[in-house]
C-alpha cells in the first residue's frame, strides 16, 4: 500500500495514496462516507492512519460480513454498555463548560441519543441472550475500556469545551462513518439491528449536528484560521489519542 507525504496544519503527515486502495471495496466506502463538517475532515487528515485502524478494524469488518463470533459480540457489548454510562458523564461535563445554550443543547441531545437509542440496543440484544441490565451494569471493565473513558472524563475536568468536544467526537462521529458504511458493503444481516442503530437517520442527524457545532465552537473561540495556532496541535492531539483507544476498544472486543 502507498504511501504519500503531504503538509498540513498538523505537520508532515503519513497518508495512504487513496488510488492505490483501488481494490478496497471499504476501504473506498469509507473514504466516501456522508460528511460532518470542515473541522472533522481536518481532524481525520490529522491522523490518516489512525482513522483507518479505528473505523477499518477487524472487528467492523466482521459485523459487516457476518463472520464475528457472538460470543465477541456479546462481550463487546457488555463492555461498550458500562462505557456508555462513563461516556454519558462526559457529556454531561460537555454541557457544563458550554458557553451557549445551543452548545448546551447540543451536549442534552447527544447524552440522550446514548441513553435511549444506543444503550437500548444493547439491553434488547443482551435481554434476548439471557442477560438482565443489571447484570449488564454490573460488566467488569476491562482495561481499554477503564483507559478511554477515564481520559475522557479527565478531558472535561481539566480542559474546556474545546477540549472535551474533541475527545468525545471520534467515537460518535466514528461510528456514524462505519454505520453509513456498513449499511453499503455488507454482505450478512447477521450484525443488521447494530449497523441500523449507527446508519440511521437518527443517529446520522447527531453527527451532523455535532460536526456543525465543532466548526461554530472552533471558529467562535479561536477564529476562522484556527488551524494555523498552536492551540489547534493540542485539539488534534486529543482527537487522535480518543480515535486510538477507539481502535483499542475494538481489538478488545475480539478477545471475549
């Protein structure tokens, strides 16, 4: 696979040569996904290879054709159902460091697509195999699991909303890329309910209301050419450490 160096605002980064993934079908999807706005682009072409391990993985290849073992899948449920509970905190962190009421909306309404839409997917599947919530709750958190939502929640305590806002986009902006995705190149209806919840209208809604309040917040703070200040190296940074604990996350699921 090729390799391209290209300048950005982040530096000199290492990117593959989009014509010679050709042959990758997802890949190629991916690349083609809907869009969430100019700051999220930037942020990908951040961490080009960073992105393509966490919205790529092994693991989302296999919910795509059928081939993931239930057993991963219920453990990568169980896991993700207590991150909600932390990743839903942070939100809430997301609201109190908001300086407008449209960014506090913004926080309200994400922290309640977790709890009603992607929480209850995970009840309702876990239900059907014979687990209850409660021992849902009760799920001990494995370490990937402990390491990105405590450096989540460690972003909203110490930083701003800037801070926060971009440590918490690459898990539900991910998602949306790999639902949209998913829903185009599958070739099993084994995972659809999961890829449904991420495809849908929704949950795509979220995400480009997400992606509209990141450009409105950077701009609003920092100003239109945000990503020529050193404030904007630090932002990035964030965002690609929460897109490799994504990536992390995933590899976890596949050792139930």
């Amino acid at each position: 696979m090729g390799i391209r160096l290209v300048p950005s605002a982040c530096g000199y980064l290492h990117l593959h040569n989009s014509n010679e993934r050709s042959g990758n079908s997802f890949g190629d999807q991916m690349n083609s996904t809907q869009k969430y706005g100019r700051a999220f682009e930037a942020l990908k072409k951040c961490c080009g290879e960073e992105w393509a391990a966490f919205t790529e993985h092994e693991f989302v290849r296999r919910l795509g054709n059928g081939t993931l073992p239930r057993e991963a899948y219920l453990h990568y449920l169980r896991q993700d159902y207590v991150f909600l509970l932390h990743f839903s905190r942070a939100w809430a962190l997301a609201a109190v460091k908001a300086e407008t009421i449209d960014e506090i909306q913004l926080a309200a309404n994400t922290l309640h697509g977790l709890i009603t839409f992607e929480m209850s997917l995970h009840v309702e599947t876990c239900r059907k195999e014979g687990m209850s919530e409660r021992e849902l709750a009760e799920t001990k958190e494995e370490l990937e699991n402990l390491a990105y939502t405590r450096y989540a929640i460690d972003a909203g305590l110490s930083g701003d909303f800037l801070d926060i806002l971009l440590t918490l986009a690459p898990c539900v902006l991910g998602y949306g890329e790999i639902g949209s995705s998913l829903s185009n190149v599958r070739t099993s209806d084994e995972y659809l309910p999961w890829i449904e919840t991420y495809a849908g209208e929704e949950y795509q809604s979220v995400c480009r209301d997400l992606g509209q309040m990141m450009d409105g917040a950077l701009e609003r703070r920092l100003g239109k050419q945000y990503q020529s200040l050193p404030r904007w190296n630090s932002l990035s940074s964030r965002f690609t450490d929460a897109t490799r604990l994504e990536a992390a996350f995933w590899q976890m699921g596949l050792r139930p």
